[in-house]
C-alpha cells in the first residue's frame, strides 16, 4: 500500500506541474487566465464498506481550475 501512496504523489505533482507549464507557456497571450491544481485526500475503505474511511491513503487531483480575477489591461501612459 506504500508504494501506491508514494506514486499517487508523484502522479499529482506531475499533473501541478503540467498546470504550472501551461501557465508559463501562456503567460504572455493575450486574455489569459492563470490555472490552479486542486488536490484532495484518498481515503481507504473496506469492499463490504463496514469500516469508517481513513484518510492517508495517497493523493489525487480533484480539479484544475482557472482564476478569473482582473488581470493587467495592457495601458500603460
């Protein structure tokens, strides 16, 4: 079970990573919006769901999402 929660975390910096290029790819286009990635606990639960789910068991992605606040508006005088 450690090794899949060790490579859940490596799954989900890989994805913010992902995020973070795509920030810095687009950062200079017009009408850009920077991107977030949201992260959330596993949780662990028996097959007949008779024991209360314990957190700790990995890391996941639970979204990206985009930040809409105003940006720069290009004038400058």
């Amino acid at each position: 079970m450690a090794f899949t929660t060790a490579l859940s975390g490596v799954n989900a910096a890989q994805s913010d990573l992902d995020v973070i290029s795509n920030n810095i790819a687009n950062s200079s286009t017009t009408g850009f919006k920077t991107a977030r990635a949201e992260f959330g606990d596993v949780y662990a639960q028996s097959l007949l769901g008779t024991t209360t789910p314990t957190p700790g068991q990995g890391v996941k992605v639970t979204g990206i999402t985009q930040q809409f606040s105003q940006g720069d508006s290009g004038i400058h005088g």
